[in-house]
C-alpha cells in the first residue's frame, strides 16, 4: 500500500503531493447556537442546540503548486476529505460515527501489554475509534498568495461545515 504524504481532497481533488507543504487543518465548533449559563442556583446549564454543533474549518499550506482553488467562490459548498482524524471514546460502530468517514479510514485502537495496537470493531479492549471524516462546508474565504521569484504558493481556506 502506498501512503499519501496528505490525506486533504477538496471535491475529490487531491493536492499534488511532492509540491505540498505544511498542510495545517484546524477544527472548532461554531461559537453560535447557544450559551453555558449559570443558573440561580449554581449549576451551569448549556442552552446549545444541537443543530449549531457543527464544525468551523481552516485549511492551509504552502506548496510549488496550489491544490485546484481557482473554481473556489466564496459561498460556495465544498466537499473535503479532511486530512487529520476525528477521535472518539470506545468502540463505535460505522454507522454511528457523527460525520461519514473517508473509505478506509475508521481505525480502532485499544492497550494489549502495555502497548498501543489496532484492533477489529468488537474486539475486547478497544479505547478509540479514530476517523478521516468527510466535510460538507461553505466556504467563508479563500486567500492564495503566489511568490512567482520562489516558485512558492501559499493558501488558506475558511469556511463552517453546511
């Protein structure tokens, strides 16, 4: 089996391997959709809905040549097999994992002796259940800097997930 040096598609499109550069992929949740609050007597209480528990995305990286951005408009949705993994607690099955995975990528892993290993779905033992997701997004910003001189390219990406 071959190892992709970046696991990042944007719409199915991969980034030309051998020219890319410190790919950095950030992942946090939209700050909208509801408070933390503390109550009269105390305890806080989240006032979330679970409709806004969905993820705002930065791509960036530097490359000789950029990935295919150019068809890229500001509004636009994009599809992204997101490049680093999502972990979870325990053992979860395929189709209860919160966003579909990447084809290959749902990996579990658990302690045997002290030592890190991967084990099957089911197996006794398993820790975590790590995944490539698949991001559906809208796209916020798109910036690329060409240094032609250099032949360097930087570009970043911005966007929540749809």
């Amino acid at each position: 089996m071959t190892i992709p040096w970046t696991w990042l598609t944007i719409n199915g499109a991969k980034p030309l391997d051998r020219t890319t550069r410190n790919v950095r992929a950030q992942l946090s949740f939209i700050e909208t959709g509801g408070e933390i609050v503390r109550l009269a007597n105390g305890t806080r209480r989240s006032l979330r809905r679970r409709q806004f528990d969905k993820y705002r995305f930065t791509l960036s990286g530097e490359a000789a040549r950029k990935p295919a951005l150019d068809g890229i408009r500001k509004g636009d949705t994009v599809v992204i097999g997101w490049p680093g993994h999502i972990d979870l607690a325990g053992d979860v099955a395929d189709a209860n994992l919160p966003r579909p995975a990447m084809p290959g990528s749902i990996l579990r892993f658990g302690e045997v002796d002290g030592m890190l290993v991967q084990l099957a779905h089911g197996a006794a033992g398993v820790m975590v259940t790590a995944f490539r997701p698949i991001l559906t997004v809208i796209v916020d910003d798109l910036d690329v800097t060409e240094d032609v001189a250099n032949a360097n390219v930087s570009w970043s990406l911005t966007g929540e997930e749809r």
